[in-house]
C-alpha cells in the first residue's frame, strides 16, 4: 500500500468515525430525595460498588444502544423527576459487547449518560450473551424486534451483579410520570404449590392470547398443553419488576432458551422476545396496576398511527409499537401524546423540568 493510499484509508475511517459521533446532549437537572420520605442516603456516582450498597432503592435495568439513546436518556430523567429519593436510584444498562463503525462503543454510550447525569448512580455492563443470542434469534414481523440487545432483559440474572436481588425493567421508550418506588415495591407472593413468583407486570387478560402464536403450536396438544392449568394473559415485557434471586434459582434463562431453539425448528410465533416471556410466565406473574403501562403509544408493528391512552390512571406512557415520538417530532408528525414525552427529551431545549 503506498503513503498516498495509506492516508486515504485513515481520512476515511476518520469520516465514518466522525459520522457516527453521538448527538450532544443538554444536562438535566439535578434531584435530590426528598426529606419527607426518609430516603436512604444518596448513592455515590464515582463508587464502584454502589451497585450493592445497602442505601440502593431501587434498581433499574435499561439497554444502551445509539439507535435507542434519545428515548433512554428521557426515560432517565422522567425517573429521576418523580421519584422522592432519586439520589438512591441505581441504574444498570445493558450495552452491544461489539463495537463496530456505525455504532457507538459501550465507554461512548456511557460518557454521554455521564455528560448529561453528572450525579446519577449507574453502571453500564457488555452484553456477554450476545454472540449466543444472535445465533438463537428468529425472524420476526419488524426488524427492531430481531437485534440481540431486545433480548438482554432474559438475561439480567447473569448479567448484573449477585448482590441485586429486585430490579425494575424499563424499555428505552417509556417516560415515568410518579414514583418508580411504587412500582419497585410490587409484592412477589410465592405461587401455586410453593413455587416463587419472579415477575410481576400489568398483564391483559382480555387481549386475544392465541394470537401471539401460530396455528401450528395451537394445533399441537404436545405445544398447546403448555398453558394447561395456566391462566395466561398477555403482559408487556417492556415494563417488568423481577426477583433475579428466584429467576436463577429457577433456571428462567434457560427456559427462555429452550423455547427459542425450538422456534429456529419449528415456527411457533412471529413477534421477537415476548413469545419465549409468554410461554414461561403467562399466568405465573404477579399482577401490577394497568397505570404502570398505558402501552401502545407507538402504535402497531407496521404502521406506527397515532394512539390514545387506556381508560384510567397514569404512572407511566409506553410508546411500544413501530412509531417513536422522536422520530414523529423529528419529522414535524407529532401525535398529540409525544408532546407529553418531548418535555423529558435532553436533545431539545429545556421543557420547564425543574430540579427539586
């Protein structure tokens, strides 16, 4: 290669590097736990072992991805905004293992949270399943759903730290609207005949359940039998409160993943990771309050149109579905309820979020 070639090459990934740069954004404000509540006290950003500190809340478990950024970055202020002790919040986020060109790296993703949440408390961990999981995925109805990153909430138990034993799943789509520590206190009863319940969810029992797989598995007794003596309900995965220490005792992970190779065998349904979720939990949660996920805001898998809330309460707003409300305000496309998520959106100038 001559020196002529070899300083094209270096211009080049220095363009797509320059290219891929993470969008800057603003700091939020900052929160402090409120005296009236008898917070614990405020957890430490520059300790390394905050994860298992005693004075921990609550802890939250994200992914970090440059594709999803903007609406996690959201999803962390609106928390932290109406939480009454977000000093002693830890936030766990599950990034790619991989970094690639087109792709911002795991230190990237966590220097930009850092940038804009100077005190916040968290730790940004490699997804180290990756690699198996991208070999164990099927095809699904809408591409988002296929990436490897969708499905790290199946492996919280391994991926965060022996010491956390409760933590809340949040999609990076959500915007909270009251105090995370409400919903962090879900009771987890033990089940039917001594068994543990590891998860709890606002669950539906009056959506079509069959649809969430195909004719085939119905038409299997060896597959369908599955739900016998189960009362399954559909839930949404993206709003989960788990008890990682009955989820290992009980071997979940590996549950999740029989379920999944037989899928590369066998088609049993068509949408990503809430499948293999339905076939181990249905009618084995713990039931939460509708108002915890008024999902749906996105609208459905192929079109994205514009939805409107659930009859009742609201603790937090769920943009599930193809349309995210920062693509739509992006294109100038809004539907009336991203106007609700634009006020947690740290790309854009401050919405009147004041810090307490």
């Amino acid at each position: 290669m001559t020196r002529s070639h070899l300083i094209l090459l270096l211009l080049l990934c220095a363009t797509v590097g320059a290219a891929a740069a993470l969008p800057r954004y603003r700091e939020a404000p900052h929160f402090t736990n409120s005296a009236a509540a008898q917070c614990p006290p405020p957890l430490h950003p520059s300790d390394a072992d905050a994860a298992c500190s005693p004075h921990a809340a609550v802890h939250v478990a994200m992914t970090l991805d440059a594709s999803y950024l903007r609406g996690t970055m959201a999803a962390v202020l609106s928390v932290l905004r109406h939480a009454s002790c977000p000093e002693s919040i830890h936030f766990h986020f599950i990034a790619s293992a991989y970094a690639e060109s087109k792709a911002a790296t795991a230190e990237e993703l966590r220097a930009t949270v850092r940038a804009s949440f100077p005190s916040l408390a968290f730790r940004v961990y490699p997804f180290a399943d990756e690699a198996r999981v991208a070999g164990l995925i099927s095809t699904s109805i809408r591409g988002a759903l296929d990436r490897p990153l969708n499905y790290a909430r199946s492996y919280l138990a391994s991926t965060l730290p022996p010491c956390v034993r409760r933590v809340v799943y949040l999609d990076s789509d959500v915007v909270l609207t009251d105090d995370i520590a409400a919903l962090a206190a879900t009771p987890l009863p033990a089940g039917e005949e001594g068994t543990e319940t590891a998860v709890a969810a606002p669950q539906y029992c009056g959506a079509n359940f069959t649809a969430y797989f195909t004719p085939g598995f119905w038409a299997s007794p060896a597959l369908s039998s599955t739900f016998a003596g189960r009362r399954a309900c559909y839930f949404n995965t993206g709003v989960m409160v788990l008890d990682l220490a009955r989820w290992r005792r009980a071997g979940y992970t590996a549950q999740i993943e029989e379920w999944m190779e037989l899928q590369k065998r066998v088609r049993i349904y068509e949408l990503g990771s809430l499948p293999p979720f339905l076939l181990v939990f249905a009618g084995r949660i713990a039931a939460v309050d509708h108002r915890w996920n008024q999902h749906g805001l996105g609208g459905d898998n192929y079109r994205g149109l514009c939805r409107g809330l659930h009859a009742g309460a609201v603790s937090l707003l769920h943009w599930s579905g193809k349309g995210k409300p920062w693509d739509r305000l992006d294109a100038g496309r809004p539907c009336p309820l991203d106007a609700v998520w634009a006020k947690y959106d740290l790309l854009r100038p401050a919405a009147g979020i004041e810090s307490s």
